[in-house]
C-alpha cells in the first residue's frame, strides 16, 4: 500500500512538471498582464523603491543649458596669403578676459542679450578692436579677421634738429573712400647720418637686416574715409640724425577688421 502511494505521487509530478513545460509561455503572458495590472493601481507608475527613486532623479527636469560664445582671432598678412589663427590674443566680453589657444579660439558662458566683445594684442602687433554681439542662440561664434595692408608714402616731411640729435619725420598717404583702417606710425627705412642702413618701426630703431620685414608694433590709429580720396598724415620722431629715406622700402603700416558671425542652436 505505501509502494503505490509512493507512485502515485511520483507520477502525479511529473504529470505537474510536462503541463508546466507546455505551458510555459501561457503562464509567462500571464505574469505580463498582472505585473502591467499592478502598476495600473498606481497611475502607471512602480511603487515606491530604491530604483524607482533613483529613476525619477535622473529623468528630472535637466538643468537650463549655457549660451556659449565662442570668438575666433584670425590674420591675414600683406602678402595676401590665407589668414591664419592668432594664438595668445587677449579676449574680453564683457568684463571677463581669456586669451585664444593655439587654434585662435576663445571660449565664453553667457547670457542672451547684446555684449561687448573686445579684441587686444598684448604684443601690440594687432590694434585694438571691440565690436557688439547680440547673442540670441545657443551657441554663437564671432570670427575676427584683422588684414593687414600697406599704404605707399605720397610725400615726406622731416626736420632734423641737431641740438638734440631728433629728426622728426611726417609722411603723407591716400587710403580707399567709405573704409574704416587701424593705421600705424610710418615704418621707415633710413640712412642715418653715420651712413648706417636703419629701420624705424613704431617706437624703436633696429639695424637693417636682409629678408623679411620685421613686424611692425603699434600705436594704432583709427581713422574713417569719406567719399572722397583725401590725403592723411603720420608722424614719428627719430632719435638720431635722418640723411636719406629708402622710400620703396618705407610705407605706413595699416589694418582693417573684418566679421563673421554664425549662429546656431
């Protein structure tokens, strides 16, 4: 009697075992449906648990994003080669001041609304250049192009004064109409009265050297053209005594500024 009832029931599981098997998927739809009924007690969202918390914080409302300026420093020399990246310029907007990295990029945080964007060389070989910015997007970018030209000397002035060894030089040039220039002091090629080969950039003397001109460095003026040609005028003071101006290798050093300016969300 206890060898049958032992069968008995060892039959009875495996009989439990083959319909489990058969209907595995049926009872696994099941599960489905009471899991989804379940979260419909509660508007279609999980009880509260660990997960669940950590689920509701990372899909909160995201912070509001940042409005990024960034400015780019370009200069395209006389030579009228391709314009390049300016690195190691002094960027302002505003009253925050970076400097431009190798790739001539500046990089700022802002706000909608219209800034002042101030471009300076701390070298002096770029003049100063500030422009304003309506920043209306969330990423901005003002690419600031200084080309450089030259205008030829139209007539030249100087008086020497022995007394205190100072040649005071003024020169004359033509710039285009309708244009705005950063215009420098005359770059000059010189005999001095020692019959040494000399220039004179800016504010210093150098001795002449063959090969390429050597940079000049400010001051810089502004002027603007009218509509007609008109003639302006520069001025520098040498310390020693001027015999003879090279004229072909003497001009008045001058930029002008060009803008671009992309936006995009």
């Amino acid at each position: 009697m206890h060898t049958e009832t032992a069968y008995l029931i060892k039959h009875k599981k495996r009989q439990i075992r083959v319909w489990l098997v058969k209907n595995s998927r049926t009872l696994l739809l099941l599960a489905v449906v009471a899991l989804l009924t379940g979260f419909s007690l509660f508007e279609i969202v999980p009880p509260i648990s660990t997960s669940s918390l950590q689920f509701d914080i990372r899909f909160s409302e995201a912070p509001v994003r940042p409005y990024i300026l960034r400015v780019r420093v370009e200069q395209t020399p006389v030579d009228g080669f391709a314009s390049a990246p300016v690195p190691r310029v002094l960027v302002s907007l505003d009253n925050f001041t970076t400097v431009t990295n190798l790739s001539g990029y500046a990089f700022f945080t802002t706000t909608p609304g219209k800034h002042m964007v101030s471009v300076a060389s701390a070298t002096a070989t770029l003049p100063t250049y500030a422009v304003e910015v309506e920043v209306t997007t969330r990423i901005t970018e003002l690419v600031v192009r200084f080309v450089e030209t030259r205008f030829n000397l139209q007539s030249l002035d100087m008086v020497v004064d022995t007394s205190t060894q100072i040649t005071y030089v003024t020169a004359s040039y033509i710039p285009p109409v309708n244009s705005s220039f950063y215009v420098g002091k005359p770059y000059l090629t010189y005999i001095d009265q020692s019959n040494y080969l000399k220039r004179h950039i800016g504010e210093e003397t150098v001795s002449y050297l063959p090969g390429p001109i050597p940079q000049y460095r400010g001051p810089f003026t502004e002027i603007r053209t009218g509509e007609t040609l008109q003639a302006y005028t520069a001025s520098a003071s040498i310390e020693g005594l001027v015999q003879l101006v090279v004229l072909k290798e003497s001009f008045i050093p001058a930029f002008y500024v060009e803008t671009q300016l992309t936006k995009r969300e």
